[in-house]
C-alpha cells in the first residue's frame, strides 16, 4: 500500500474542514445547506484554505471557522 501524497492529503483536509464549516454556519445561523455552502465558498477564507503553500489546511475546522468570521469577514 502506496503512502498519500502531500497534495491528497491537502485535498482530504481542506474538503474535511469545509464540510465541518458549512456544519457550523447552519448551527450557528439556522440557514439551509445551500445557504451555509453559498456562505464558506463565498468567503474570503476559501482561496487562502485551498492555497497549499499556506498550509492553513492543517489547522481545526474551528479555527478555521474563527477566522472566517473575525479576520477575513472584516477584510
């Protein structure tokens, strides 16, 4: 069995930590699936968690959600 390369395990982190985004948008917000999804891709935050040079992928859907309501919402 083959190990993961650094770019899948970078794909497998960023669409966990997306998926638990949109989870905590709808917690938060009472919003739709399709509302909370609109919200994360629509953010700021999105293009900073898919750049892999950053490594911000490593970080905890929480923090990452953090962020995304501090930081770069003010931006």
């Amino acid at each position: 069995m083959s190990q993961p390369t650094r770019q899948q395990i970078a794909t497998y982190l960023t669409d966990y930590a997306l998926s638990e985004l949109v989870k905590y948008v709808m917690e938060d917000t009472g919003c739709t699936i399709e509302q909370a999804m609109e919200r994360v891709y629509n953010s700021p935050l999105i293009s900073a968690l898919q750049d892999e040079e950053n490594e911000l992928y490593v970080q905890s859907p929480a923090y990452l959600y953090e962020l995304m309501n501090g930081y770069f919402a003010a931006n």
